[in-house]
C-alpha cells in the first residue's frame, strides 16, 4: 500500500503501485476510485464536497455557457505540512493556454469558507501532492494550489463542453483532474496526447475519485463533451482540479505569502 498521509486525523491513502515513475516516464496516471482509502469520518464530508459542487455560480467567462465554477489558492508548505487558505485574487492564463479568455482577470466567484476548511479537501491536497514526481530540492519549496470546482451541464438541446474544447496545456506544473460525481449523462471522454499529438490515453473518468494526474510540460489533455441521458431534462458532470506550481526563491523573497 502507499501512504501519502497517516499524520494526522484525517487523511487520504491508496492502494495500487506508486504511481511516480509512471508519472516521470510517461506524463500521466490514472488512480481508481477503488483504490482511495478514506479515514474514518472523512466520506461524510466528500458527500459535503459532491453537494457545494451541486452549487456553483455560472462561470461569465465560459463560450458555451454550460460551465459553473469557484476558485480558491491555497499555499502549502512541506517542511511543517501547513495547508493555507490565501487571500482571492482573480485567476489569469496567457492566451496561449485559453484561447478565449486568456489575458483577461477573470473574476471567478471565491469558494466559501466553509468548502476551504472541509477536511476532505485538505486531505486530498495532501494526498495529490504526495502522488507528484518531484526532486527531493524542490519538494521542501512552498507550493501554490489551485483549486478549481467545476460543473458542466447538458441538455437535449445543447452537450456540455469544456473549454478549451481541444488538446491544451494549463500552465501550471502539475494537475489532478478528480471526478467528484456524473448524473445522467454520457461522453466525457478524457484524452492524454504527447507534446508531438499522439495520443496516449482515452478514459471515461466514471466513478466519484477515479482521478487523472498529469505533467503539464510533458503532455496534453482534452475532456470531450457529454451527452445527457434520454429521459432527462438535464445532466452534469461535477470535477475537481488540482494544480500545483513550486513558489521559487525569487517569488517567495519579494511576497507576503511565507
């Protein structure tokens, strides 16, 4: 078994191969929801999460108006296993990574107080980190995270797409795309090229934590659209992202963040 976590009351450890030499080699794994292994207490505040990802505000920004998401950075330092909820400020990426909205501040509704302070949440920002390939020099940097809940839905007359609707990298390091829930739809077809556009994986992220992690700088990822089910009026699709970025000596000397 690999252990991220066992520090303190509430954590997040797995079952399954260490999934870091895959990482470093080939740029992405996949984690089964099966694999997770909660502490005792920790599902009911998942189910707390899977409920605030039913509530999110219309993401403006969205070209295809089917996207709701909040926003919140964290900085967690390794050395003392501090995890800290920072001050929001708005979220930008150049163009290149967002073809429609990149260089603009977007302002993305902050996540409430309550969500950043779930136990859940924090455990599985422990756990994401501990997956991560990184250099024993850098791992003891401060690192940012970002925090992205996000819902798309879909209805007979319209799929839910995802924006940037193509093979795209988002700029940071490291990301982990955790499925938090799926209701009457179908699609949703992740996808993981290399840096040359062959593919290299094709998955259905279907249960709630089957989980894609990724090296920014080593691949692309795209999720296709979904569907909803005949029948309904409406579906979703509910994730998680997790980034993380190292905050380097020269960032960290001139900021208010350490």
């Amino acid at each position: 078994m690999y252990v991220a976590r066992l520090k303190t009351q509430s954590y997040i450890t797995r079952q399954g191969p260490d999934i870091r030499p895959q990482l470093q080699s080939q740029g992405y794994g996949l984690i089964k929801a099966s694999e997770f292994i909660l502490s005792p207490g920790l599902p009911v505040h998942f189910q707390a999460l899977q409920d605030a990802c039913q509530d999110l505000p219309k993401d403006e920004y969205d070209p295809f108006g089917c996207r709701y998401r909040r926003l919140a950075r964290f900085l967690y330092k390794p050395w003392n296993d501090r995890l800290e909820l920072l001050p929001y400020w708005p979220y930008k990426q150049a163009a290149k990574f967002a073809p429609v909205s990149g260089d603009v501040q977007r302002q993305l509704a902050p996540l409430g107080v309550r969500e950043s302070k779930n136990p859940f949440l924090r455990a599985l920002i422990r756990f994401d980190y501990g997956q991560l390939p990184i250099p024993p020099d850098v791992r003891q940097l401060p690192w940012l995270v970002g925090v992205h809940p996000i819902k798309v839905i879909a209805t007979p007359e319209q799929p839910g797409v995802s924006s940037p609707n193509r093979l795209h990298k988002d700029s940071e390091p490291f990301g982990c795309i955790h499925l938090i829930n799926r209701k009457n739809v179908t699609g949703g077809l992740s996808i993981v090229a290399s840096n040359d556009g062959v593919v290299l994986c094709e998955t259905v992220l279907s249960h709630p934590l089957d989980t894609l992690i990724y090296v920014d700088e080593a691949v692309f990822h795209d999720v296709r659209e979904i569907y909803v089910c005949p029948g309904y009026a409406q579906g979703e699709r509910h994730v998680l992202l997790v980034d993380f970025a190292p905050l380097l000596p020269q960032e960290t000397g001139s900021s208010n963040l350490l």
